[in-house]
C-alpha cells in the first residue's frame, strides 16, 4: 500500500504528461520557456487572481514574497508554531522574527482570537498555514491586518484547490503561496511553487526577485534570488491539470468516506473540524489518536503506511526555539504535536484500501 499513490496518478495522466515533458525536449528552453507563461495564465485563472508567478518551490515562494514585501531585520511576522519548518525559516532567512500564537485545537489551523494580542510596532504581516488542506479562517485575519496595515501571506502549500466561502485558496489574502511538491493536491515531479496577488506592483516585485532581481537582463533593480521553476516541471503541471478537478473532488469524496468509516467502526478517533463555509482537499488525511506509537506500529505490521505532520512543532526546535517559553505556552500545538497521525490518501485510493485502512486502525487504537 502507498501512503501517496502517484503511480497511479501517472498511469492515468501518462500520455498527456510524456507529451508535454517531450514538447520541452523538443524545443530546448528549460528556463523560462513557453510552459512558464502558459502555466501561471492557467493558475491565475483557476484561482481567479490577477497574477501568478511561478517559483523553484514552495520555500523559495514564502522567502519571494517575503522579500517582495519588504520585511526584514526589525520587523516581526505573526505565524503558527503548528506547521513545516519553511513557514518560519523564510521569516528568519528575511531577517525577520517569528512570533508564534497557538492553533486552534479543531482544525490545527491559527487562532484568529490569539493573534491581536501578539502585534507589537515591529510587526509587518501575518503568515496563517492552511494546514492538511483546510484554509485557515482568512476573513478574520484580513480583517485584523486591516485594522493594523499589516500584510497577510498565506501559506497555502497544502491547500490549493481548496475553496473558502466560495473562493479559491490563494486568492484570499494580499499574496498567496502554494507548493507544487510531489506530494502536494497539485505536485510536480521535483520541486515547484507559486505566487498569487491581485496587486500589479507586488507581482512585478515577486517577478524580478525570482531572476536575481532583474527588471531586464543584466539590470539587477533589487536584491533577488535564483527562483525560477523549470520549465519542464510546468510542463509536468500543466499534463497533471487535465484532471484536477476530478482528483480535488474525489479527495473530498474520500475525506468524507474516511470520517463515516471511522465514525462506523467505534473507534477512538478523534476527527479534524471542517468548517462549513469551506472544504478540504486532504493534502494529508490527519486524525488523533491517543498512544501515537503504538498504533503506528501496529498499522505498519499490517502493511499500512502512516505518517506524522508534524512531531514537534516550532516552538520546541532548537533553531526555533522561543526563548523562555513557559511549558505551559501553545497548548494546542503541543497536543496536537503528540496525538496526530496522517493515513493514506490519494485521488485514487480505492474503498476496499479505505476500509481495510479503518478496520486496521480501529483494531491498533482499541488495543493502544
């Protein structure tokens, strides 16, 4: 069994995305070459920004738009403790600080109510994660950031194709930033990522960055990165779009499978939280459970692969670590640290998969 079965994907998608990987042999332009365009005109219109950028991943997206807003040493970025190192290594690679406000324990996603208190003069934006597919409560923290001329820059590596209140992800904030790793709802064969943002001065910010800073060749107007995405994992991309809204609808459909079958069987698992005005694309299908290690092994001796997002949260790692933080402090993030563990799921996990996935889980978590 696979924990993320691109095999599959491939088989289904094969024609198309030899096609389109042989066209960028064909032509030779493995930087910048026609798929980049193609791809961000295709991106923007899905999401319904005005602009996207595509760049060499999803790190390297957070760092861009970062960059492109202006922040640095001084300046301070209201983000989760409850996320992938990336989101609070590009504020610390800006010369910013992180300063985390815990999650909510429904959905592991920021707490809106947490952030007000933790702005100071120095603070310049907010960084909510969209943690497992879920968009984060986006109204309330843009309203926030009006009231204090603050940035908001989703992180979105694992949410998009998501919808919340009937708009895409990515395009609910002043930047979004996704991830196109293999294993994301949208992945390319290597490492990839995007930029959204409405506001034509930002995208050419974020457009300059991403080539060293060049406004034209060899004018280097601002200080830049080496953050192109390829040409070839566009192209990768753009075979993969043909049916993505087939594979997010079924991702839903299977998320909702799982929480019947889970419901069904009794056993003591405890459920993430959607919210109704939105969905969940299930980058990773996450549940608690009590006695993480013990159902972890007994699920591996059946054959089934699990995985922990995320172990430890930020807070508690040693380049992050925040100085003098009370046992006490993040109290969501540190439960949620030890209890979650994420079982397979792809757009192609079939129900038989599913449900010997749940019987296995009920037995581990009733014997833990």
């Amino acid at each position: 069994m696979q924990f993320i079965d691109l095999k599959s994907q491939y088989q289904a998608l094969k024609p198309s995305i030899n096609a389109r990987i042989q066209a960028v042999l064909d032509h030779g332009q493995f930087i910048m070459g026609p798929e980049v365009a193609e791809l961000e005109a295709k991106l923007a219109a899905y999401t319904g920004a005005k602009h996207c950028v595509t760049v060499a991943s999803g790190t390297e997206a957070l760092l861009i738009a970062l960059m492109a807003e202006g922040i640095g040493p001084g300046h301070e970025v209201i983000t989760t403790p409850f996320t992938f190192a990336a989101t609070a290594e590009t504020i610390v690679l800006a010369g910013a600080k992180p300063v985390f406000v815990d999650i909510k324990p429904g959905d592991c996603n920021i707490d809106p109510a947490l952030i007000e208190a933790a702005i100071t003069p120095a603070t310049r934006a907010i960084m909510p994660v969209s943690l497992y597919g879920q968009v984060a409560d986006m109204d309330e923290i843009n309203a926030i950031a009006a009231r204090h001329g603050l940035s908001v820059i989703e992180d979105a590596a694992q949410s998009f194709g998501a919808t919340y209140k009937g708009r895409k992800s990515c395009n609910l904030s002043r930047i979004g930033a996704t991830s196109f790793f293999p294993s994301k709802p949208l992945g390319c064969y290597g490492d990839g990522g995007a930029l959204f943002t409405n506001d034509d001065a930002l995208a050419q910010a974020m457009r300059e960055i991403r080539v060293h800073g060049q406004s034209q060749r060899y004018l280097h107007t601002r200080v830049g990165v080496g953050g192109r995405m390829d040409t070839l994992q566009c192209a990768i991309v753009l075979g993969k779009l043909e049916r993505f809204e087939w594979e997010i609808e079924e991702r839903k459909r299977i998320g909702d499978r799982y929480a019947e079958l889970i419901r069904a069987s009794g056993a003591p698992v405890e459920l993430l939280q959607v919210a109704p005005d939105r969905d969940c694309v299930w980058a990773q299908y996450t549940v608690k459970v009590a006695n993480r290690p013990a159902v972890v092994e007994a699920l591996k001796q059946q054959g089934i692969p699990t995985a922990v997002h995320y172990p430890r949260p930020l807070h508690k790692q040693p380049a992050y670590a925040v100085p003098d933080c009370p046992a006490e402090a993040f109290p969501h993030s540190n439960r949620a640290a030890d209890v979650v563990m994420s079982l397979p799921m792809s757009a192609d996990l079939d129900a038989a998969t599913q449900e010997r996935v749940v019987q296995a889980l009920r037995s581990a978590t009733t014997q833990a």
